[in-house]
C-alpha cells in the first residue's frame, strides 16, 4: 500500500478461531440502533451486513485474524509486511491498482494492522459495491506473493521506519514501554521492531503466514450503507463463496506474568532535550464485566479537559505540558496508559506522584454520583457518535466479532457502561490499581 495511504495504528486487541455461531441470523433494530445480518458463508466467512440509506455511500470492512500475536520470535513485522503485500496485485489486479480503483470512483481506503487483526476497508459510492467485493475477494483467493515484491516493499517499510524513529524521538519508547507492560512476546513485541527482524523474514515465511490467516474462515466481511441486503447477500456468495477456507485456527495462548512484588520502573535516554514518562497499570486476568467498569475510570481520568487528570497536571499544578492515555485491551488481559511529557526530572517525579494521588483518592473515597454522571454523558456521547457513521458502525461491528461476542448482545451494552455505580468503581480500584500491577519507564537526555 502506498505511503499516502497507509494509516500506522500501533495501539494500541480474539483472532477468528472462536466465533460464536451465527449462521443466518438477523438482528432486529432493537436498543443497537440499527438493523443488521449476520452469517457465514459456507467456507466459513463471517459477513456482517447493516443497512443505512441516510446517503449513498456504502463502507466494506474486511478484517483478518492476522495481526502481530500470530508472529513467532524472529519474524516481528512480518504481519504488517502483509499488510502492505495485499496491495501489491493479485491474478486481476496489477500492484497498487487496488488503490486506483477506489480513488478513481471517489472512494477513500486505508489499512491498519493491530496485535489481534489486520483490517483493510473502503468507503465509496454504493452504486460501486461490487466494485469493492471484487477487489478485496480477488486477493483474498489470488495474491500475488514474488520475491521482488517481498523485497521491494519491505525495504519501503524499514525506511519510512527509520525515518519516523529520527523525526519522532518519543516513538521508540512507546514501544520499549509495551514490552515491560506486557512482557510476554505474543502479547508485548512490536508491530515492526527494529527491522532486522523483517529483513530476516523468507519467502517462505510470507508464503506461510498468507495461507495460515488470509483465509475466509480466519475473515469478517461488514458492509454498512446504503445497501439492498437481499442483492448485497448475493454479490457476497458470488464473489466469495467459492474460496476455499484454510485450515483451523487456535485461540492464541494465555499470556504468562510474572507479578513483581513493586512497581516496575525503567529509565530510558532519548534524543531530546525535556524529560517524560510513560505509566501504566496492568490489569490481569480481567473478570466478567470489568471493562464496563474500566472503561469509565478512564473517561473519570483523562477524557474531557475537567477529567481528573488534565485538570491536575495540565491546569492545575502545571507539572506537565503535555497528558495522554488511553485503555489498551489485548483479549485477556488490558492496561490503563498515560503518556506525559515535562520540562525537568523533578516535573516527572511531581507528575507521577499527581497521578497516583488522584487513584489514591479514588481508592480512599467513593466518587460522587454527580462526577460519574458527568464521565459517562462523555463516554456515551462518543459512543453514538461512532456509531453515527458507516465506518464507524462498520469498525464496531468488527471489533465485536473479534471480541468473540453475539452481536445480538450489543444492544445491551450502554446500558452496562452506564450502569457503573460508585461502589463498583471504588472496589475495582482497590482490587487492581496496586504497585504490583504498575509500571513506569521515565524517559530523559541521553
């Protein structure tokens, strides 16, 4: 895939091997908001489809039980090598014109790889569905894998790499943080690492990794526009139906932690002048409905400028210049993350003892009903607001089937989100957001 249009989302998390069943149903409107479909063909693709006739444009997510989890030692980068292969032709369609395609009608397209999947997606006219379906069913069942494209495009990506490494000298250290935070391989290496990793990488290797994953039955298929389901039901069979599937795929393996008996923290020097670090709390094994209740702490703690950790260090102690986090779930186990840069050492220390107040309050003291109402008006209100587009619906639904749930399930979910009260939130505070759990890697000059 071209540099202008590849989208590099290192996030910051269940690969397809266990799908709930869903063959044929339909879901009505009901509390998600709209109606949708959802089935499989008989290869074993999982199609999602969602109507929504608000404009003629049409969303064509297919995501890939493919991302870095599924890398062994020794091959870091060889699912984001992949990535960027679908795009170098398949039996009709020469390298990159993929890409012209979509653009030529108007359409937009992007591609991202994560540790649990590798997702590619176009939005374009809805007259051009099939457009689309071909496109992406053509390389599902012929890619065009030589040597010179393995060589080409892999050298393409360790030099854009290294040239974001020299412009961004944050960027590694986002990295170094996730292998202390998660320090088990499949569930804490990088999506590209230093590239020596990938120049290692055989043909063999890529020949392997593409016939494993890049097959229907390790595949979501979600179209969301401005659709007819009944015609779109059968543009899918004719173009995918006859794929064969590969083989079976395993649920990936549990991570394995080693609990410290305190804090983890690490010192890493960077080529910048000012001071910083990255914290976070890993949360492990997560229990039923703990992400509901997690999900809310992080709008209480960072989300909006009055959340409590901007209001503290950005407006009130002035400690930092600059805050962010965010959740980070990886199938079994997540962690709460913030990033903070500083002027000195001593505003790194001044920050951190900041952060750890705010959660001492929270595990000292229930929270007001008022403040949590606040916390979840945000978080709901985002929630609509990303379902209120077709990518946005279209990613949501994926996610979803990622995750291993029903999404006849998914009506019910707000509700759980906003149903947190402070006596939950207190207890879970206490339970996970001890030193054992955090680590911290401080970062300054070299």
């Amino acid at each position: 895939m071209n540099k202008a249009a590849r989208s590099l989302l290192f996030l910051a998390c269940l690969v397809l091997g266990g799908f709930p069943a869903a063959a044929g149903q339909e879901a009505a409107q009901g509390s998600l908001g709209f109606p949708f479909q959802d089935y499989r063909l008989r290869n074993g693709l999982r199609v999602i489809l969602s109507e929504d006739t608000r404009l003629p444009l049409v969303t064509v997510a297919v995501a890939y039980g493919a991302g870095t989890l599924r890398e062994k030692p020794g091959q870091e980068g060889l699912a984001y090598l992949l990535e960027n292969l679908m795009f170098q032709g398949s039996e009709n369609v020469s390298p990159l014109q993929h890409v012209g395609f979509i653009q030529k009608v108007g359409g937009e397209l992007n591609a991202t790889t994560t540790f649990d999947k590798t997702l590619f997606y176009e939005t374009l006219p809805s007259n051009y569905l099939a457009l689309a379906l071909w496109l992406e069913s053509d390389r599902m069942k012929s890619l065009a894998i030589t040597p010179a494209a393995i060589e080409r495009t892999r050298a393409e990506l360790i030099q854009e790499h290294q040239e974001r490494l020299a412009s961004d000298p944050y960027l590694e250290s986002f990295a170094q943080f996730d292998m202390l935070l998660f320090p088990d391989f499949v569930y804490g290496h990088p999506l590209i690492a230093t590239g020596l990793e990938m120049m290692s990488l055989t043909e063999a290797d890529v020949l392997a990794f593409h016939s494993t994953y890049y097959v229907p039955n390790n595949a979501v298929l979600c179209i969301v526009g401005n659709i007819d389901s009944a015609g779109t039901r059968e543009l899918v069979a004719k173009y995918f139906d006859s794929i064969p599937p590969g083989i079976d795929i395993p649920s990936p393996p549990r991570p394995v932690f080693n609990r410290e008996n305190d804090a983890v923290a690490r010192f890493v020097g960077i080529p910048a002048a000012g001071a910083g670090f990255h914290m976070g709390f890993r949360l492990y094994p997560l229990q039923a409905g703990d992400v509901y209740i997690l999900r809310i702490l992080e709008y209480l703690l960072l989300e909006g400028e009055t959340s409590r950790l901007r209001n503290r260090l950005l407006r009130r102690d002035l400690t930092a210049r600059h805050l962010s986090g965010a959740l980070d779930e990886r199938l079994s186990v997540a962690a709460l993350k913030f990033f903070c840069l500083n002027n000195n050492a001593v505003m790194v220390g001044r920050s951190q003892k900041a952060i750890l107040s705010e959660i001492d309050k929270l595990r000292a003291n229930l929270i007001s009903q008022d403040e949590l109402n606040r916390a979840k008006r945000r978080f709901e209100m985002d929630h609509l607001n990303r379902l209120s587009t077709r990518l946005g619906r279209a990613l949501f639904l994926v996610d979803a089937a990622f995750n291993g749930r029903g999404l006849e399930e998914l009506g019910g979910e707000l509700n759980k989100y906003l149903r947190v009260s402070p006596p939950a939130l207190h207890y879970f505070v206490n339970k996970y957001f001890i030193p054992q759990n955090r680590v911290v890697l401080e970062l300054g000059p070299k």
